[in-house]
C-alpha cells in the first residue's frame, strides 16, 4: 500500500441521513488525513432533492469526489455493486455514512498495511439497540445462516470495510456478484483482519429492505436451502407411499371399512406423491439453474459529476487519451 496506490471510498447516501453535506466532508477530512491519494465514490441513491442539490455542490469545492446518480432508488448492496465497478482504486473501502463513524477509515487502512492482508472488516464493539421483534428475526436469522453456511454473515458482511483490487476483481467477475459482495470475503480463502469499531447514532435500512437482502443471500450463497427442500419432498413422498400402504392393510384386514373411504385415501395419498416428487424434480433443476445462471444487479446511472479539482484522470494510469 504504498503511496502511488490508490484508495477508493464508497459511501451510498439514500435520504438517511439528513445532512449528507456535512457527512461528506467529513468523510472527505478523514480520507484526506491519510496521506495517499483517494478518491470519493458516492452513490446518489434516493436522496432528498434538497439533498442532492447540497452534494452536488461540493463538487466545485472538494477535490477527488465522484458523484453517481441512480435513475431509481436501489438496494444498498446493489449501489455499493455500481460503486465497485466504477471504483478506479488499487484498494476500495465501503463506509454507511448513516451507521459508520468515518474515523475507522484510519484503522481500517493502518491494520491493513500492518498485517498485509487484503480484507479488513470493522466489527462494531457492544449490542445494536433494536426492537424486540427485530431482534427476534435477527437472531433467527443469523442462526439459520450459521447453520446453512457455517460462518457469521453479521461478522463478515459489515457495511465498513477495506478490500484489495483483487477481491474487487473477483467479486466483479463472480456469476452472482450481489451474493459474492455479502460473502466471497469469508468463502474465498483472502488474508483478513477484523478492526473493533464503536457504531455511531444507528439509522439502519428499513427493517423491509434488509429482510429482502438477506433473504436473498440466505438463498442465493449456494444451494443448502433447496437441498432442504428436497429432503422434505422426499419425506412427504415416503409418508404418502406409507399411508397408501397403510390404507390397503386396512381394507384388507379390518371388517369394518366404511364403503368409499379406501378410495378416497388412496387417490389423497396418490396426490401428495405425486406434488412431492414433482415438486422434488422443480427443486433438481433450480439447483442447476442456480449454478449456471448469472445474477447481477440491476442499476442505471442518470448522471456522472466530477470535482472540478483534482479530476479522476489525473489519478488513472493513462498518459494520452484517444
């Protein structure tokens, strides 16, 4: 990490935060602390126009910002995706303005030329403050994951962190680049280090939208939870095939069968087998669909500003343009 590296920072503003001209600087002073050369990727995504109109602003009065404008409001792991691609630095951070204090930028960038590592994650010291129903579906949550894929995704998925250019590459070119960006940094083998961070004054997502990510990260890491499936389509088809059986030992050693009601169960009983092995069958090839297919974000830019000092080119490794 020496000094003719460069450092991205990505920091998503949604409308959370209610004076993002003020976060930004902030982010800008810390960043600017470091001695290196950087730059601010923001992600313009949902904010207030008010808002808006205050970022777009610091473009004529802080060097090295880039400002990205969605043309509709996205998920956050899917305007950080659009903030990786558009990143030009040999190292990327990723900071929640709304939730991470911008001092462990320094920590963040001191562990990781201490150690030599290519990911260094904050992990927040103490207990979030939550309700008890969503602290309920978190800790249901993190279990079942825990059980499904045997890590943390709590722990390995926190808003800031600081990755290498390579893991960069690696989640870029990933077949599912949404799940590879909540995951690929505790499956893919990197040199980590964890940084203990104090969280500043939480304003989370919605409790909607985080649900919606981490539902679709559960599912979408491997294929664990249709291998569930499958079993319990397996276990409701040898329960309908016992029940026949137990349906036709009962027509024929009881006396007393009501007329009609070995039919009915029989065909009952038929039915369930059936809707279990087709349904078994669905779930065989949605795991094969799940390791060929390709599952990207989808996002569109309406709008690219650039600092009027300092612009992006001068940080490229380009000496003359076509």
């Amino acid at each position: 990490m020496a000094g003719t590296q460069i450092l991205s920072i990505i920091c998503v503003l949604d409308g959370r935060e209610r004076e993002p001209a003020r976060v930004l600087r902030e982010v800008h002073r810390f960043a600017a602390a470091l001695s290196m050369p950087f730059e601010l990727v923001i992600l313009i995504n949902g904010l207030m126009p008010q808002g808006v109109a205050e970022v777009r602003s610091l473009a004529s009065t802080l060097d090295s910002l880039q400002l990205y404008f969605m043309k509709r409001r996205v998920d956050y792991p899917t305007a950080v995706l659009a903030g990786l691609e558009n990143a030009i630095g040999d190292w990327v951070a990723t900071l929640d303005p709304a939730c991470d204090d911008p001092a462990v930028l320094r920590d963040l960038v001191q562990a990781a030329l201490r150690e030599h590592c290519e990911v260094t994650v904050a992990s927040p010291m103490g207990r979030l403050r939550r309700g008890p129903l969503e602290a309920l579906l978190s800790s249901g949550f993190h279990f079942v994951f825990r059980r499904l894929h045997g890590f943390s995704l709590a722990l390995e998925s926190p808003t800031a962190r600081l990755i290498s250019r390579a893991v960069v590459n690696d989640v870029l070119q990933h077949d599912s680049p949404l799940i590879a960006l909540e995951t690929l940094t505790a499956v893919g083998g990197y040199t980590r280090i964890s940084v203990p961070t104090a969280p500043r004054t939480q304003h989370r997502l919605p409790v909607a939208e985080r649900l919606k990510v981490r539902w679709r990260t559960l599912l979408g890491i491997n294929a664990a939870p249709l291998r569930i499936a499958n079993l319990i389509c397996a276990a409701g088809a040898l329960a309908a095939l016992a029940y026949s059986i137990y349906v036709i030992a009962v027509y024929l050693f009881k006396s007393d069968v009501r007329p009609g009601w070995t039919t009915v169960s029989l065909i009952l009983s038929a039915m369930f087998l059936t809707f279990s092995l087709v349904l078994g069958m669905l779930s065989e090839y949605l795991i094969m669909l799940l390791d060929v297919g390709a599952r990207r974000g989808r996002y569109e830019i309406a709008e690219e500003v650039a600092s009027a000092a300092q612009p992006r080119s001068k940080l490229l490794n380009v000496e003359t343009q076509l």
